[in-house]
C-alpha cells in the first residue's frame, strides 16, 4: 500500500527523521500492544502493521497479516479507507469498520473494528485498532437489511401505504408504495374519521373487541370527499411502548376497488337474475337450504311462497317480450315491498319466483304478506303507452312441525301453487298435507315426461282412415306414443296431463309436428301413397298466434305439400280460450290447403251452429256414439248435417263389420278403427298399404 499517494498533505510535510522516529517509538509501543489481552492491532503513521495483541493472533487475525511488511497494513484496512481513516485520525473522530476473517477451522468471523490514533506532542506517530467479534450481531443486522429490502419490496409489489400514527404526539407518518391513498387515510382526532359512514359503525364495532396488540383485518370504503368509491383493506395493531402503555398504531392500507368489483361482478353473474336482480335459483336454494337449517337447529318456523304469473305466455305473445320484461320488473318491485327486506324473494326462472320467509309465529306471518302483494298486483302496469293488469297464482307452505321433513316444502309450495291454478287461478293457497297424494303423481308425471322428451322417448305411430266409398286407404292419423324404457309403449291415457300442461304441451306439438313432417318426406322420396297424415293440436298451440305461420315453414322446410297435411281440433278448442286467434289460425291454414278436422264431435257442448263460423272440413264422430247401438239417431243426424254443410264424416273407433255396415248406410264416407288397422309404428305402414291391396 502506498500511502504517500494518498492525498493527506499536513502529514506528508513531516520530514524524514521525525518519520524515523516515530516509527521506533510505534515499534517500543507495538511490544506492549503485542501483550493486552484483547484482540488490538498497531499500525504506523503509514499504515504499516507493527504488532498484533496475542489474543487477537489467536483467533487467526494474523493469517494472511504480514507484519511489519511495508507493503501495508496486512489487511486491516482496505485500501480505499485509508485516507479517510487518516483523515479521521487527524481531526480525532472516531472511525470504524466490519471486517469479515477466517479463523483456523474456517468459520467466519466479523469484526468491528475502531481506529484511534496515538498522538504524542501533536504529532500521529501510530494507529491504534481495537477490535470486537461481533460475527452474531452482524449477521442479525445483515438480515435485518435484507429483510428490510424484502419488506419494502413487498411493500411496493403489492402497492401498500404503511401509516404509522403516534398516539402520544399524534403525528402521522406514511411509507410504502400508495401514495395516492394518502390522503384519504389521513385524519384528524380519530382514525375511523376515514372509513366511509356506511362502514364506520361495523370498524367501530370491531375496533372496540380488538384486544391490545392483537392485529386486526377490515375492509370497508374509505370516506372521500370527491364521492368516488374506493374500497381499502387494512390490517392495524396498537404497539405498546416500554411504560405498557398504547405507544402507535401501525396500519397497512391496500386499495381492493378492483378485487371487490371483480367478486361483486362475479357474485352477480353467480346470483343475480340479471332481468329482475333478484337472487336467482342458486342464491334461492342456498337461502333455502339455510332456512331448512335454522328450522332443524333452533326449531324455526320459515314459510315458501311460490308465484307464477298468470297466463304470462300470452301476455310475452300479444304485446312482446319487451311488455313480458316490463311485467316481471314490476313483479319483482311489487314483491320486495310486500315482503320483508330480510326475506328471500327470488326469481326461479321465467314467470315464476319465490320467496322464504324466515323468523315466522304463524300462518298469518305469512298471509299477511301474500293479501299485500295480491292489492298491489291490482294495480295496472303501463307499458308502451298501454295498460295492462296481470294476476298471479299463488301457492305457500308453512314449516313448523319438527317432525315433517323441510326438505319437502319446496314440493308442497308446488302442490298449492298447482291447486291455486286448476282453481282458476288468480289467488293463493296454502298448502296441507291432504292435498298431496294426487296432485303428486301428477307432477311426478309431467317430470317424468320432461326427462322422457329430452331423451327423445316420444314418437308418432299411425293409424288409417279408410274411404269406404272408394274402398282405399285415404290417410293416416298421427297418434303420440311414448316408447318408456321399463313399461313399453305407452299410449297418450297414460301421459294426458301433459297435453294439458302448456309448456310441455307446446314441447309434445313439436316433436309430433315435426316426426311427422319427417316421416311424410320420408314416404315420399319412398315412393309409398299414404295419402294425407292427420295431426292433433291442443289449445296451447294455438297461443302463440304464430302456429299457422309455424306450421307452413316446417311444411317448406321439409317440402311436403299441404295438401298432404290434416290437423285435427277438438270442438272444445274452438269454444275455449281465445277462439278469434284459434278462428284465425285455422283459416289462414285451410286457405293454404291444409285440411281441418273437427276432432271428437259430440262429446262437447259446442253445436254445429256455433261451429259455423270456422272452416272446417272433416267432421270426425267420436268412437263413444259410434260404439253405442243406442245413439244411432245422433250418428245419422250427424252424418246429414255434416254432408249438408259440404263436411265430409269420419267416424272413429270402429272395430267390427256391423258398426261399418250400419255407417255405410248413413251415407258416412270414411272410418278409422281397430277393423281396419291398429296405431302402428311407422315402418309397418308400407306392408299394410300393400296387405290393404292399395
Ligand atoms: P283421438 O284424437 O280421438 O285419437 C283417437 C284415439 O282412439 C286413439 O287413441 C286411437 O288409438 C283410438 N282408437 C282408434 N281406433 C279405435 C278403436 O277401434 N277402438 C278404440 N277403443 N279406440 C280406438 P290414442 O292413440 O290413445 O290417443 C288418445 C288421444 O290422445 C287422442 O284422441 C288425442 O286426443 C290425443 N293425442 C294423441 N296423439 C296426440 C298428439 O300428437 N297431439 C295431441 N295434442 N294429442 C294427441
Ligand atoms: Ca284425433
Ligand atoms: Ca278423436
């Protein structure tokens, strides 16, 4: 080491002898250093190494120390802290240094080391070092340093605002990598001042629970004055100073706006109707569950209300969808403000919803309620410009009795739910047990079906309508059989509620009007004359208003002619519901060319008269009046009438040579019955075209 490079000029001046000198008296001083019982070094005024204590030698401190060498102080100071060190030395302040050794085994040891110089008649004639291992302590501050950095790292990775407020001085100080936050999480006397009012009372709630030096986790909205919203999480812990006393309060901040939107958006997906905003069937059965638990637990009584608008179909179908969404809003409005704000009301789908009501004393909890809803329900809904009043049907169960199972009450609200519509709708009932058994089966039925019509479990069969006249086969009538997987073939007795119900209704007419369409097609590129196929329709077809246009796009769509297609309506059907739409439908159809049956004349109370008005062009007698000797006078009757009306006669169910006799002597012109031919699948229909000689 070259210390005379070094820029400390006062002491360079000293001449040479003076250097001579002070040289002997650092090595006389380096014998009494060699001797304390200390680890201590002694350099020159030249940074030359004189002596090294013995116990210092010890613990390896001379391994790689030359002593005495010129070439510099063995180590003990790094060269670029010499002249600093000199420096130091000169003005008397203290200078010190970590400096890292290896002992004999290897191990690693720090020390602190301490530069004092010797001063003899205002001249530095040597450099003391006096040295401590402080290898443990050391190592502790080192990590903490790392540590440290780690911390601020985290700090700013994770975009954390550190607040620390003295509760003594009350001044407050920030760290960390949110300075945006700042602002808002300052405050003046009370650090709750910064928790948005809406919140403040659920923090002040928990703060005054919060055990000393406990950390503590919240979230809530912080109080801006500039009304945006900004939702924080925070973890503070009070510190208790050396007397036991509350010192500061630590608090890291974290802006969760954008996680919280992320879940509120994502829980809404999850739970919300997104028409209504109302819970939707997850939330409800979540609620539900609940409720059945609260009832188990602690003996509760919760009451479940199922609505169903009335005829909603209609209303979608005659005024639009946007009249249908604007009728269910309003619902929804209505049935949060008869219901309490701690009650579930929820939408299930479509037209229907629900609610739970929990904490009840009795039915008249839940009564009370409904008669609300049922006044406001009075009350007409604009929409469009128009007005328009809706009526919903209603059916509630109550749970009280610990034995009873709640798990059934959704099935029980559905049972007098079902009842409040066969009773003409429009009102509400509630639920006892009496009820169950029948209405059970039937709703077992139509679940049944619905699982049957996704696996496609429907089919058509067909039966021929024989022209006597002619003595050919001038058609086939399409009759629905379901193909069950354990009990066979069944026919419609067995499955008729769900012609009478109008969802699944609607769902049955398809698959027959399409099977059949299919098959017609099927028969003509075939090459085999099956004449026309018959196809029987229920009243909720004709609902929508759009089952003649319907039902010409599935002709084109299949390209069968519609001279090939007969669809048969009970006279019950014309004299129901909605008979202008029914009248219309039937009219732009026969004017394409699609012939009309009036389906099981006489057992209604519909006269040919009143059946004028629609244009109908087969007359078909029930099997009931052909089957029974006694009603000849109306078979005959029939039969004149019809042919005076330009109708021609189908007489159903005919199944011996007598009954077809006597009808051919009436003047009727077609049959259709077991004499003939069963309902058979369709692939037997080309071998019994041809037994039939056609
Ligand atoms: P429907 O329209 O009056 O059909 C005639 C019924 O009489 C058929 O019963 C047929 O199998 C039965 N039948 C035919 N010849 C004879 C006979 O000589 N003796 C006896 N005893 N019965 C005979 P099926 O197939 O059980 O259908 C019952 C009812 O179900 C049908 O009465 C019709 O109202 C309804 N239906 C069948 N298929 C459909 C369909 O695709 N859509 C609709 N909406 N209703 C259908
Ligand atoms: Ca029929
Ligand atoms: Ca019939």
């Amino acid at each position: 080491m070259k210390i005379e490079a070094l820029a400390v000029q006062p002491t360079l001046e000293a001449d040479t002898a003076t250097r001579a000198l002070a040289r002997a008296r650092a090595r006389a001083f380096g014998e009494f250093v060699r001797e304390i019982p200390f680890a201590a070094a002694l350099l020159d005024r030249d940074l030359t190494l004189v002596a090294v204590s013995r116990e210092w030698a010890d613990q390896g401190i001379a391994a790689g120390v030359a002593i005495g060498d010129d070439a510099g102080a063995g180590g003990l100071v790094a060269p670029e802290d010499a002249g600093v060190l000199l420096a130091c030395a000169e003005e008397g302040v203290p200078f010190s240094r970590y400096l890292p050794t290896l002992d004999a085994l290897g191990v690693q040891h720090i020390w602190r080391t301490e530069f004092s110089a010797c001063v003899d008649a205002g001249e530095i004639y040597a450099v003391m070092i006096t040295a401590r291992d402080v290898t443990g302590y050391a190592e502790s501050v080192l990590r903490a340093e790392r540590d440290k950095q780690r911390l601020t790292m985290a700090l700013e990775l994770d975009e954390l605002l550190v607040r620390e407020y003295d509760l003594r001085t009350g001044e407050i100080y920030f760290s960390g990598a949110a300075p945006e936050l700042q602002r808002f999480c300052l405050f003046d006397k009370d650090p709750l001042e910064i928790v948005h009012p809406d919140d403040r009372q659920r923090c002040a709630d928990a703060v005054a629970t919060r055990k000393l030096g406990e950390a503590r986790v919240f979230e809530f909205k912080l109080n801006r004055d500039d009304g945006l919203e900004t939702w924080v999480r925070s973890v503070g812990k009070v510190f208790v100073g050396a007397d036991g006393k509350p010192e500061k309060l630590v608090n890291l901040f974290k802006d969760i706006t954008d996680r919280r939107r992320q879940t509120e958006a994502i829980e809404t997906l999850a739970f919300k109707d997104p028409l209504t905003g109302l819970p939707n069937r997850a939330l409800f059965q979540h609620r539900f569950q609940e409720a059945v638990t609260a009832s188990e637990t602690l003996g509760e009584i919760f009451g479940l209300i199922m609505i169903d608008v009335d005829h909603f179909k209609d209303i979608n179908d005659s005024l639009g969808h946007d009249a249908g969404d604007a009728l269910l809003k309003r619902l929804a409005g209505m049935l949060e403000h008869a219901f309490r704000s701690n009650d579930t009301v929820a939408r299930l789908g479509g037209d229907e919803f629900a609610v739970i009501l929990r904490g009840l004393h009795g039915e008249a909890d839940m009564l009370r309620p409904i008669g609300k809803l049922q006044d406001l329900l009075r009350q007409p809904i604009e929409h469009g410009g128009r007005s328009f009043t809706a009526s919903a049907s209603i059916g509630a169960a109550l749970h009280g009795d610990p034995d009873a199972d709640p798990a059934h009450m959704i099935k029980n609200a559905d049972i007098a739910l079902y009842r409040a519509k066969e009773a003409g709708r429009n009102r509400s009932i509630v639920f006892e047990p009496s009820m169950r058994s029948e209405v059970e089966r039937r709703l077992e039925l139509l679940r049944d079906v619905r699982m049957a019509l996704a696996d496609n479990e429907f089919t058509l069969f067909y039966q021929p309508v024989v022209d006597i006249r002619e003595n050919k086969v001038a058609g086939f009538e399409a009759l629905m059989r379901w193909v069950h997987p354990e009990q066979g073939v069944l026919t419609p007795a067995r499955f008729m509620a769900a012609f009478e119900d109008q969802d699944l209704s609607l769902k049955l007419g398809d698959v027959a009007f399409e099977a059949a369409l299919r098959q017609m097609r099927e028969w003509l590129d075939q090459g085999i004359e099956f004449g026309r196929v018959a196809v029987n329709i229920s009243s909720a077809q004709f609902r929508s208003g759009r089952l003649a246009e319907e039902i010409q796009e599935r002709l084109a769509r299949w390209n069968v002619p519609c001279q090939r297609l007969t669809i048969e309506v009970t006279e019950n059907v014309y004299m129901g519901w909605g008979s202008d739409l029914v009248s219309d439908t039937v009219r732009r159809l026969h004017e394409a060319g699609v012939m009309i049956a009036l389906d099981d004349f006489g057992t209604g109370y519909a006269s040919l008269a009143n059946l004028r008005q629609f244009p109908i062009d087969r007359l078909k007698i029930d099997k009931s009046f052909v089957q029974n000797a006694e009603d000849e006078a109306i078979v005959k009757a029939v039969i004149t009438l019809g042919a005076s009306m330009g109708m021609k006669v189908v007489a159903e169910g005919v199944e011996d040579a007598e009954q077809l006799a006597a009808l051919d002597r009436y003047g009727c012109d077609q049959v259709q019955g077991y004499h003939f031919g069963r309902p058979m699948p369709a692939d037997a229909v080309a071998g019994f075209l041809k037994g039939f000689g056609g």
